[in-house]
C-alpha cells in the first residue's frame, strides 16, 4: 500500500481524498491518504514528533503552506535528511521547495 502524507494550510485537499477513494474502489487498497494541518501545531508546546512519525511512516509527502507558520518553518529541518518522495505543491519558501524530490528531479537543482 502507498501511504501518502498531505501536510496543508487549508481544507483543499477533498478532490485528492476522492481521487484515492475512486483508486481504491477500482484496484483495491492501494493506497491512503492522511492530512495534518498547520494550524495544529502553531501553538509552540505542540510536539512536532507526531509529524516525524508520520512522515517516517508514508511513501509521498504532499506539502501545501500558504503562509508563515510554525511547522512550515520546520519542514526544512523535518525533511531534510528524508529519501521519501516530497512534492511541495505551492507556497514554498525557496528553501522549503529545495526540499521537493521526484525520482531524479531535486528542489535544490
């Protein structure tokens, strides 16, 4: 199964979730979908090791930050050292995108 991470600023991602859902009632469980928003750990007391397991747990990071945040601050830190593939879809900071990697495509290119 290919498990998939949205980290996202907004509640945008329905078409993706339906994508999933269509895949999977076609061709089985193949895959998931898992969303964590930014706003959930804006506040600084919010441990941010439940976003290192989740990342360590999925195949494909999606990353959608609109804006200054806390958690976007600490993708670059967060991602850095991972061979996960990252598709940083918009709103990226030029070192937040560095992090993109698909297949031989870098970011940081």
């Amino acid at each position: 199964m290919i498990r998939m991470l949205a980290l996202t600023t907004l509640n945008n991602s329905s078409a993706l979730k339906k994508a999933v859902d269509e895949l999977c009632a076609t061709y089985g469980p193949i895959c998931e979908i898992r969303k964590i928003y930014f706003k959930d750990y804006e506040p600084p007391d919010v441990s941010l090791e439940a976003i290192s397991a989740e990342i360590s747990r999925s195949d494909i990071v999606l990353v959608d930050v609109r804006s200054d945040c806390r958690l976007g601050r600490n993708l670059p830190h967060l991602l850095k050292h991972s061979t996960k593939i990252i598709v940083v879809l918009v709103g990226a900071t030029p070192e937040t995108f560095s992090l993109t990697r698909m297949g031989k495509f870098r970011g940081d290119m």
